[in-house]
C-alpha cells in the first residue's frame, strides 16, 4: 500500500469510526437504555424515547448512510486525482 | 365487482407482468446470472434489494408482532434491528465486496483466506441460513393464496413455486432484479394505502407517521388512548412495556443488525451495480425504500389495534353481542386466525389480558395486517392490493434467496472446487438446474415443513450474525487475518449460537430435547435464544483473533488483495477472475 492509499483507507477507517458512534448512541442509548428517561419529554403524541425507538432512529440511519456516502464520494475522487499524478 | 373476483383480477395481473419481465430479462452468460451483468443503477437495485429483503413475515407479521406479542414498544427490535443492519452493510461490507468483484460471498471468502475449506465453511453457513428462511417464505405464499384466494395451500404453494420457477431459472439475478422493482412496487402500495386510509379514520392525517402521533376525533392523544385501553383490560402499556429485560433488549436488536448485515441473500445484491460508489449509493437507497414501510408499520400496529379494541369493546364496559359481529370477524374465524369461547355463556366477548376470563382465545398475530382494510372499511379493491402486495413480498424473498443457495452450488461447489474445468456454458446450465432442484427442495419443505419451522428466524439470523458477518468485516479491516482465525471463529461462532438455541428450544428443535427448557430462569443474564446471534458474534470475533495470533500471517498475494479491496479506484470485474 503506497502513502496516498494509506491516507485514503486511514480517513475513510476514522469517517466510519464516527459515524457508528452516532449509529450506536441515538438507538441503543437513547433507544433503548436511557428509554425511560427520554420518555418524560413529549414530541406531539409521541414519547420521545418511544418516538426515537420506532421511527427516528430509522430516518437517522437512511441519513448516516447518505453522509457517509457523499464523503467518501469526495475522498474518492481527491484520491483518484491524485493517483493520476 | 364481488372480492373474490377483485383479487383474482389483481392477483393474475401482478403475475402476469412477473412472467412478461422473465420473457424479457433472460440470462444469456453467467455474469448475468450471477450478477444481472452488474450494470444495475444503484437507484434500481435499492428498490430489487427492499424487496429482496422484505419477506412475507416484513409484510404480513412485524405489524401484528409490534402490537400484539411485543406489546408496542417491546417491537422496536424488529424495527431498529432490520434497518439499523444496512449501516453496517453499506460502510463495512458492501463497498469492499463489490471492489473485490466475486460473484458470491462463499467465492470473496474463499479468495480473502486462500482456502477451499474456508470457502465450504462459508457456503455451508449460506445454505443452512438461506434453507431456514426460504421454508417461511414459502409457507407464507401458500397461507397467502389461500386466505385471499380461497384455494388450498397446495394449490396456492404449487402456483408459486411454477411462477418463481420460471422468472429464476430463465433470467437468474436478471429476471429476479426486474421482477422485484416490479413487485417491490406492488407491495409498497399495498401497504401503505390501507395505513393512510387508517390514519385519515382515525386521526385525519394523511400520513401514518405522524397520524400515530397525532390526536383522535375527540382531542386525545391516539398513543394515550392506546395505553389507556390496553391498561385497563390488563395489559401493560403500550408505549413502555419491554421484550424482557433492557439488556435482552439490546442485545435482540444487535443481533438482528449484525444477521442483517451478514445475510448473503442481501449482500449479493450489491454485486450487481457498476462501481464501489453505486455500492454505498445503492445501500442508502435501498433503506430508503425498506424505511416506507418500516416507519409505518409501527402506525399500521397502534392504529389497528385501537381499531380491533374498539370494536370489541366500544365503551368501558359495553362488549361487542358475538351474534351481532362484523362480517370480518366472521370471515376470519373461519380461517382459524380469530378464535372466541363464551366462557361466562353471556353471548358478548369479553377481552382481556386475564387468561382465565380472556374469550378472545385466539387473536393472530398476522390478523392486523390481514384484516386491516376490513376493520377499517376500506373499498374492496385495498383488499385486492394487500393479497397482491403479500404474495410479492413472499415471491422476490423467496427467489433471491434461492438464488443465493443455486450460485453457492453451481459457482463454489462445482465451479470452484469439484468440477473447476467446466466451460461457462456448462456452469450456466449448471446454475439452471441447481435453481430447479433448489426451488424443488424448498417446495418440498413448504408442503411438509418440518417442526422446527417456527424458530427458523431464530436460526437465520443467528446463523449469519455469528458466522458468516465476522469473518467477512475481518477480512477486510484486519489485514493480518488468516485461513485458521476465519474457520475456528466461523466454527465456534456458529457453535456457540446453535449450542443455546439447540438447549432452549430443542436439538434441531424437536420437542423434549431441550433440556434446559424455553424459560427465561435458564437464560444466561436474560438473553432470549433469539437475541443471542450477537453473542456469538462476540465469540467469533474472540476466537478468530487468537487463533490468528498463534498462526503463521497470510501469504503475499493475500495481502495485496486486501491492498487492492480497500484502495480508491475501478472495482474489478468477475470475469477476469
């Protein structure tokens, strides 16, 4: 693996590394563990904790993956560009 | 027009426009058999792929799951677990898999450990995973024609498996790509016009997802009323009661994230889009596709249990006269999913949650769906629409699973370590024949499905949460990874899964070997078997870096390979394989 590629997989390794924090925090913690906590605040008629567990997490997820998906477009072509050199 | 007619209408016109897509999508090489030549757009294969994963039990029973045997909240693991998966899939799989440009997942195993036993390990956790989930699926067509239709299940199963027959032996990945947009279509329509038509009932939004948050006729929030009612007939409430402890919990939806991820069937669809971008692109839209209807089952679960309690019981205090019941109830206690005994002889039904007062003896679970439009009055061609939706849902399961076990056969066993001189034609005529006798074998199982049918999804995703997602993320984010850290924690991943199921639910299920008994003082910390597939990932992944430790690193060309798979840039085509 030569120095461009290295740069380009370590960047990529700490963009995924961040993003599943939040991909563990919102559902699992806010979810599920802290769930009661959560649902003393009110969103309409939903209990936030509730809302968080069977709906929000679900649109998190479709948005992780579109940001991981447009930064790595970036990387891929600065990477790219730079292998033409 | 009479409903019986309706649906023969709708139904014969959904496949109808399967058999013309089969006709039109034949496979004329192995690539597209494989891999639909691997120019889908990544827009179309999201939507092959929310098909593809969205099986009869997505369509027909998560909603009854999330209301009636999780109890509301309880449900949330389906929920999170089968979308929260695609995460995983799209930053540590998919991308790499498509670079690495194999046809099968067995094949990117077999290649990344240098090892013919690695790659049998690999297709042998892919056949027992997809076997399982296939039996549902086709138990669910059969159920399918045979409630809306009114044929019996054999009938409505053989109709099936010909019409599956005939789009997955001509066109392979092909046909069964077109056919899924088509039928994920049908199915997300017929899902959700019934939940809209609900939602406008009962709360007059629109939109299910935020009707369920929404305020009923006379001000109430619908949630509030729904704890209200359940409540006070005993049950716990809807919005706060949990599947078992908060750890089970946790660990069911873990469980179910990681099977997700690692479940072949999914994965290979992304081996038929062009490049490593579509890849990740495709990922999202395919959870785009899956979230439309996983953010309105919850509503369709709130909502039409309100609407079944209510017409049970009106007022407090004031039961439904059994004599004066709607025709649906009628029509549904003859297919035995409603069942009521007068136990205090009054002529009403009583419902509650007390087993011993409770006359509703048999409420099931797929009945919120199934009956939905009827509770809620709906025009008779919505009901068409949800046979045609569920049959679709079933269908496009069924056929890309099969197509994972064919390829495992026609690609890894023969192609790729018993028969590896055939030409490409043989192998192609090869494929077709391994999809015959597989559709043949899964017929088979859908006619006499053996007892341990029931915990199949246990199994499925236990299966490939604790083997086949490891060995796969490690050979790609672990570079010193090798043949003998991927089998053993294959192996005892596997081994420690099948080992809990096994204990609590029966050896291969049959009733009476389970010697530590179904019960939740036996499980270890409060672990259900089916959250357990997280557990034995955990193990997988332990054992696998220890056994690496002691064990010589891979070869050269092994690590060029991984090199190669994570590097910007073309991803390689199969053909050149």
């Amino acid at each position: 693996m030569n120095e461009n590629e290295e740069a380009y997989w370590n960047a990529n390794v700490s963009l995924i590394l961040k993003l599943l924090a939040v991909w563990f925090v919102v559902p699992f913690l806010g979810g599920i563990v802290f769930v009661d906590v959560l649902n003393l605040i009110h969103l309409g008629g939903y209990k936030l904790g509730f809302w968080i567990a069977q709906q929000g997490s679900i649109y998190l997820f479709v948005v992780l993956i579109f940001i991981y998906t447009k930064k790595m477009s970036d990387l891929d072509d600065r990477f790219e560009s730079e292998g033409d050199k | 027009m009479e409903l019986q007619t309706l649906t023969y209408i709708v139904v014969g016109f959904t496949f109808a426009l399967y058999i013309g897509i089969a006709v039109w999508a034949r496979a004329g090489s192995t690539k597209e058999f494989y891999v639909a030549g691997g120019g889908i757009h990544p827009i179309a294969n999201g939507m092959a792929t929310g098909a593809d994963w969205m099986s009869a039990a997505s369509f027909i029973s998560m909603a009854g799951l999330i209301g009636f045997s999780y109890q509301g909240y309880g449900g949330s693991v389906f929920l999170l677990g089968w979308t929260g998966g695609y995460v995983l899939l799209a930053m540590l799989l998919a991308p790499y898999l498509r670079k690495g440009g194999k046809f099968t997942v067995p094949e990117f195993i077999g290649d990344r450990y240098y090892s013919k036993t690695a790659r049998i390990v690999a297709v042998v956790c892919l056949i027992i995973a997809s076997i399982t989930y296939v039996i549902g699926q086709m138990k669910g067509i059969g159920v399918a024609f045979s409630r809306f239709l009114e044929t019996s299940y054999e009938i409505g199963l053989t109709a099936g498996m010909v019409i599956v027959f005939i789009y997955a032996v001509l066109g392979g990945m092909k046909g069964i790509t077109y056919t899924q947009i088509a039928q994920y279509v049908v199915l997300i329509f017929a899902y959700t016009i019934p939940a809209i038509f609900i939602s406008m009932n009962l709360t007059g939004n629109p939109i299910p997802q935020l009707g369920l948050g929404g305020t009923l006729a006379d001000g109430t929030y619908l949630l509030d009323k729904l704890d209200q009612v359940v409540t006070e007939l005993g049950f716990s409430e809807y919005t706060t009661s949990t599947r078992g402890t908060t750890l089970n919990m946790f660990m069911y939806t873990l469980s179910l994230m990681i099977g997700t991820a690692g479940l072949p069937h999914v994965i290979m669809r992304f081996f038929t889009v062009p490049t490593v971008k579509d890849a990740r692109r495709s990922a999202g839209w395919a959870l785009i596709f899956i979230a439309i209807l996983y953010t309105t089952a919850p509503a369709v679960a709130g909502m039409a249990r309100l609407n079944l309690m209510n017409t049970l019981e009106p007022a407090p205090g004031e039961h439904l006269v059994y004599d004066e019941r709607p025709q649906w109830f009628k029509n549904w206690e003859v297919t035995g999913l409603l069942e009521f005994e007068d136990k205090n002889s009054d002529g009403k039904i009583q419902y509650s949650a007390n087993k011993d007062t409770n006359e509703m003896v048999k409420i099931d679970n797929d009945i919120l769906v199934l009956a939905n439009p009827e509770i809620a009055q709906l025009p008779n061609w919505v009901i068409a629409l949800v046979a045609a939706g569920g049959l679709a849902a079933a269908l496009s399961t069924a056929a890309g699973l099969l197509l994972a076990i064919a390829s495992a056969i026609s690609h890894d066993l023969m192609k790729g370590i018993f028969t590896p001189n055939i030409s490409e034609r043989k192998e192609l005529n090869a494929s077709r024949i391994a999809m015959a006798a597989t559709i043949g074998l899964a017929g088979y199982l859908g006619f006499n499905p053996p007892d341990f049918a029931a915990g199949t999804v246990a199994l499925a995703f236990g299966l490939a949460a604790s083997s086949l997602f490891p060995a796969l993320m490690l050979g790609i984010f672990y570079k010193r990874m090798n043949t003998a850290g991927a089998v053993a924690g294959m192996l005892s991943g596997i081994g420690v899964t099948l080992f809990y199921v096994f204990q609590h639910k029966g050896i291969m299920f049959v009733k009476g070997t389970e010697y530590l008994g179904d019960m939740s003082p036996n499980w270890f910390m409060g672990i259900e078997p089916n959250a357990f597939g997280a557990v034995g990932a955990l193990v997988n992944l332990i054992v696998a870096l220890i056994v690496c430790k002691v064990t010589p690193p891979p070869p050269k060309e092994v690590l060029e390979f991984v090199d190669f798979i994570r590097s910007p840039g073309a991803a390689a085509t199969a053909s050149e394989h």
